[in-house]
C-alpha cells in the first residue's frame, strides 16, 4: 500500500462518517449484538490466524508476557463476544443533553453529544483491542481506522474481516470500520498526516510509540502512555489482604498496563511485610528490585537502579521502595509515576483522603487491586484504552469519553443588543 491507496481508503471512512453519526440506537445495538455472535461462530478461524501470530512472535523471540497479550483463546474470544453484548446494553450517549439553563433574555442553553467523527487507533500487540475498538466507535457513532502492530497482523485481519461482513449483511459501509492492511511504518507516518481526513489519534502502546506519535503526528492524539503503577502499603495495612492485593496487581496479567511495577510500603512495617512477600513471590517466579533498606531486609534480591522506579517492566519483576510516610510515598509517585494507576492499602480513611486529594493519576484506588482499572471492570463496557492525557479524555476510554459536546440554542426571535 502507497500514500495514494491510504488516503482513497480513509476518505472512504470520511465519507461514511455522516451515516454512522445519525444510525438509530436500535441498529447500532442490532449490529453489535450480530457481531458477537459472529466471532463466537467464527472462533476457529480466529484461533488459526491467531496462531501465525504467536509462531511469528516466539520466532523472533519476544517475551512470554508479550506473547500473552497477544495470545487468543476460546475464553479471550468469549469476552471480546460479551464485550459487545455489554456496549450493545449501554446507554447510547448520541444525542444526549448533558445540561442545559434559561438566560434572562430567554435563551434556551443546552449541550448535547455528538461523536468526535473519524477516530484513528495506532496499537500494538493485543488483538481484542481491535474488537473494542470497532465496537465502542460504532455505538459512539464515529468510524474508526485501525493500524495495529506487525505482531497481530493476522488475528487483526481476520477479526475486522468478520466485522465487515456484519455491517455488509446490514447495508452499512464497511468503511465504518477500516483496516490498514499492512504492517509498515511508512504507511503510518503517511496516516498520520491526514488531518483533514482523521479527527483523533488514539495510540495504545510503550514508551517507543508514544514518542513516535508526538514526533510525526499532524493529527490531535490522546496518549494511553505507559502504565507505572503504584501501590502504597501504610502502617495500618492489613497484611493478608495487602499480598493478596499486590499477588493479584502483580502476576495475574504482568504483561498489561495495569499490572503493578512499584511497591512502597510503610517502614514501620517493612521488616513484617517484605519477607512475606518476598516468600509469595519467590513461589510466582517474581524477580524483586529494592532499595537499600529493602535490600537489607529481604537479602538477595537485586538492589534497584534509579531508571527502575520509572519502568513498565510488564513481566514478572517488581521494584520494592520502603518510605517513611505517606507524603514520601506521595512525592515518589508524583516524581516517577506516570499518571495512569495507584493505589493505597490501608485502614485508615484520612490516609486514604490524603491519597486520593494528593495524587491526580487517572485511577486512584483504595485497598484493591491496580487491574481494576479498566473499562470493562469500572462498567464502561469495554474501552479503547486508558488515556494518560488529561485533555480531552482521562483514564479508560468509553463511550462518553468517545464524544464531543455541541452548545444548541433555543431562540424566540431574540436578537443581540
């Protein structure tokens, strides 16, 4: 594909964009639901393309954790299916009037929801992106133009491929839901030129990527930037819901955004807590990364460089950081962290309070897990991802977050003195 067939491929998503804008809710839901029920139909299909992915990745020797956000299954494909079931039951935010007032010239106000228009996601590596995706663009009433990863590659085809043939059998375009149909990095700095033709730039992926997008990007882009998650252990701390909370954050997916990479845990309890811990980990093949006190409690674990406090390791490793209070532990999140996922594990509410007022990443959560943070977790469905850029969009992306708001204005002849 050349510059010239990208751009015949996106205006046919810019010209479908009226269309998808105005469908009635009842379609909208009508398609979701057939689409669900296509995957589940079509699993088979999926697996096998899935399946040069994964022999493509452990070719070129990527990480167990990477492959894993790779990986589909039966299951996986189950949740991408209920995935659109739960968009199909949410409220349509199309049209909704958020507020609205009287002025004293009687002037109706009101703000209404319409979708963003042409939305771009550039990601990497987890196809059920590409599901949900396509699934909250199309209830939002935006098109979308997907570019996922050269690791993908095959289980993307395949799952647009099987959406398409839904928006067929319904006489919708299938450039409502758009595939760039090749893995190479020129075509994606040839996208993201095309500002007159996409409205947003949504990229879920590492460090790398987000640096690329700030670099080439002419296109408005919401970052879902790297996650360096924190959980902050008090004093008062009870220590067998805090493992299991952390054992949980830590090793139930460490390849996702989500999954947590820091420990800070209260001095008062560190010689208690870190050797419990240590004990957990060393059954989950969990490599632990500490401080000099850390260290000195728990012997024989790696000491911690300073680059590994702000690192997404996305794999079994965890950095251990023993702090003296709760603004100590405040200060190293706002120092290293990168606004995406924090959370405190403590029994007291002013601890939690000061927690949550003194830290403004996307989700702040109090005695549970930092996997939480998620769209399908916190009832939004699904998401398209989990937006570190406070403008316009903050933590997980939904159907809400995919719209803009209009002011209308209702007159009675009025004029302007």
């Amino acid at each position: 594909m050349n510059k010239i067939q990208l751009e015949k491929l996106i205006i046919q998503s810019k010209k479908s964009a009226p269309l998808i804008a105005h469908l009635p809710t009842k379609t909208k839901n009508k398609v979701l639901v057939e689409m669900a029920k296509t995957l589940r139909k079509n699993f088979k299909k999926i697996l096998l393309a899935n399946s040069y992915d994964i022999k493509f990745a452990e070719k070129k020797g990527l990480s167990c954790a990477f492959i894993d956000r790779l990986l589909l299954n039966k299951k996986r494909i189950e949740e991408m299916a209920k995935a659109l079931e739960n968009v199909a039951r949410l409220p349509d935010p199309v049209g909704v009037l958020v507020s609205s007032w009287k002025r004293p010239n009687g002037l109706k106000i009101s703000k209404m929801r319409i979708p963003l228009g042409v939305i771009g996601i550039v990601y990497e590596a987890r196809p059920n992106v590409t599901v949900d995706a396509a699934g909250l663009c199309f209830k939002s009433g935006n098109v979308v133009v997907l570019r996922g990863g050269s690791e993908a590659f095959h289980s993307n085809q395949t799952l647009v491929a099987l959406l398409q043939k839904v928006l067929i059998k319904n006489k919708l375009p299938v450039s409502a839901i758009t595939f760039i149909p090749t893995p190479e990095r020129k075509i994606l700095i040839d996208m993201l030129q095309l500002s007159h033709l996409i409205d947003l730039i949504i990229p879920r992926g590492g460090e790398g990527l987000m640096r690329f997008m700030e670099k080439h990007s002419k296109i408005p882009v919401i970052k879902h930037d790297k996650g360096v998650c924190t959980i902050f252990v008090d004093e008062s701390a009870l220590i067998s819901k805090a493992i299991r909370i952390i054992e949980n954050a830590k090793v139930q997916r460490p390849g996702v955004c989500n999954a947590v990479e820091n420990i800070l845990v209260h001095q008062k309890i560190a010689k208690k807590f870190l050797p419990l811990l240590k004990s957990i980990f060393a059954k989950q093949k969990v490599e632990l990364r500490g401080d000099s006190l850390a260290c000195k409690i728990i012997p024989g674990i790696k000491k911690a460089t300073e680059k590994d406090w702000s690192t997404e390791y996305l794999d079994l490793i965890l950095s251990v950081h023993v702090v003296k209070n709760i603004a100590e532990a405040i200060s190293f999140i706002r120092k290293y962290g990168s606004l995406h996922t924090e959370a405190i594990l403590t029994s007291s509410k002013k601890n939690a309070d000061l927690f949550i007022t003194g830290l403004d990443s996307s989700c702040i959560l109090v005695n549970a897990s930092t996997r939480f943070n998620d769209g399908g977790q916190l009832g939004l469905g699904a998401e398209v991802g989990i937006s570190t850029t406070k403008l316009h969009a903050f933590g997980p992306m939904g159907l809400n977050e995919l719209t803009t708001t209009k002011f209308v204005v209702r007159g009675n002849g009025q004029v302007r003195k």
